[in-house]
C-alpha cells in the first residue's frame, strides 16, 4: 500500500529523532533499540547521529556491526 504522504512521511520522526538524540545526549538515557533501529532504518543523516551516539554511550550495549544496529552483552 503506497503512503499517501510520498516521501515527507519520515519528516516527523527526523525532527523527533533529532531531538530525542539531543535529550539522550544530554541527559544519557537510552532512547532504545527499538526506537534507534526506526530512525537508521528512515534517513542515512540519522545513522550519522545514531553512530555518535553508540559511541557516547557504549553502556547502553547497542553497537554498529556492518551497518546493522545490534544488542550485546558484556
């Protein structure tokens, strides 16, 4: 079923994205996996900031293995 909104669907969750990595930034809570895997899977910019991130917060057990967002464990 194509989107009825074309390509400015993902729109929103880049300006959402954007600021949740801000406030995770920030504040260092993790924003999930699940929730970081929708943004790299919408816009290659967000990967960028989701790299940045992982790599600010390696305690939050989420790495990027061969351009795949994956858990593991100490």
């Amino acid at each position: 079923m194509p989107n009825k909104f074309g390509s400015f669907a993902y729109i929103p969750r880049i300006i959402f994205g954007g600021f949740t990595f801000k406030v995770a930034a920030n504040l260092g809570e993790n924003p999930g996996l699940d929730f970081l895997q929708e943004c790299w899977n919408d816009d290659p910019a967000l990967q960028i900031a989701i790299k940045k991130l992982l790599a600010k917060f390696p305690q939050w057990g989420i790495a990027c293995v061969d351009g795949v967002l994956v858990k593991w464990e100490r």
